[in-house]
C-alpha cells in the first residue's frame, strides 16, 4: 500500500500557486489499483481497511513539505499519536473526508519525490533553495494532557457470538501538542512560527458483548 501510494504521488509537479491534494492524487484506494487489506483506525478503535497503511506517505510528505516552506492547506492529526513520526508532526488521509492538501506559494514550479524502499518511505520537495545556509525542521511540545476515563464502558453488540465479548476500544491518554516551524541560519535558530495546534482525544476501554 506504501508502494503504491508512493508511486501515484511520485514526480508530480506543482506549479506556482496550485494546491496538491492527496485524495485526488491517489484517487479512492482499490483492490483494483493493487491496494490491500491492512491496519486502519476508525470511530477510535484499530481496524482492517483496504489501502490502510497509507497514512505513513502522507505524514512523510507533510514533513517534507513542512520544512520546503510550501502552504498547508489542509493537515489532519490522526485519533492517537503515530509511531513513526514525532506527535503533532503526523497527517492522516481516509478517503473521501479526510485530505492532506498543501499549495504551491513561490514563484517557480516544484517536483515531489516519493519512493519506498528497504521498508522506508522518503519524501522529497525539489525547487527553489530557502537561502544559503537557510534550512527548516519541526519542533512540537504537548501542552496538555488528556486523561482517560478510567471506568470501562460496555456496549451490547447483537452481531457477537452469544456469551462472548471482547475490547474494541483500548485505553488513551490524549494530547495538545503545539508544532512549530522553525528557521536556522548555518546551524543558529533565526525565527520560529506556530504551524498548527493537534488534539489527540483521550479513550476509555469499550468492551461489547452479547
């Protein structure tokens, strides 16, 4: 599903002043297209989706997008926190909903770059340089957070075996974290900017039986 997701979005270019979405890039993932049956999360519970999986190409493109200095338009934080990108620092993509979408606010096209390989997924922005010796990264800091409501909530559910039951909905705490952009000058940071606010909601365990 990486793969495949890599491959729609590699080498497409934007020309200045257009908006890159995601959704329409890849278009709805398929079984026709290739896509498979992998871990999803949806209504807080961890899931099997076709063309799950995916959320980990367009969290490593926002990073790199982030740092080329290109306009979010549009950025969404997953339920929980994400293991393979720093809190805060995630973008998640569900189709048709959920979007990743950023815009092209310089003066000359640029190229995006996307591959997976040895089991890792690279991003890449290529055009204009920032500045000699100019370079961006991310910095976030949780601000607050969330605690779960420790009593278990059961829910009957009529499609489960009689007498059986089982946990849907795993215990969270949840977050506010502030994600910063952050300039440096050969090394030295110059300025720094809020980029976005992310709300990760804390969960309570869900047990349905029948």
């Amino acid at each position: 599903n990486i793969s495949l997701a890599c491959q729609a979005i590699n080498g497409k270019v934007l020309l200045p002043g257009e908006t890159f979405s995601f959704n329409e890039t890849t278009g709805k993932r398929t079984t026709d297209k290739g896509y498979q049956s992998a871990g999803a999360i949806a209504a807080g519970q961890s899931i099997e989706e076709v063309g799950g999986g995916i959320c980990q190409v367009s969290s490593t493109l926002f990073n790199a997008v982030a740092r080329a200095d290109l306009e979010i338009v549009s950025r969404s934080p997953h339920a929980w926190p994400s293991t393979y990108v720093k809190i805060g620092e995630d973008a998640t993509v569900n189709w048709p909903n959920l979007d990743f979408q950023f815009r092209n606010n310089k003066s000359t096209p640029v190229f995006i770059i996307a591959y997976y390989k040895d089991r890792k997924c690279s991003a890449e922005i290529w055009g204009m340089s920032l500045g000699t010796g100019i370079t961006i990264d991310l910095d976030s800091k949780v601000l607050r957070t969330i605690e779960p409501n420790t009593e278990v909530l059961y829910k009957q559910n009529p499609e489960l075996t009689p007498g059986t039951s089982e946990e849907t909905v795993h215990m969270r705490t949840g977050y506010v974290v502030d994600t910063y952009k952050v300039w440096y000058k050969d090394g030295q940071e110059i300025k720094r900017e809020r980029l976005h606010t992310s709300t990760y909601k804390a969960y309570q365990t869900t047990i349905e039986y029948n």
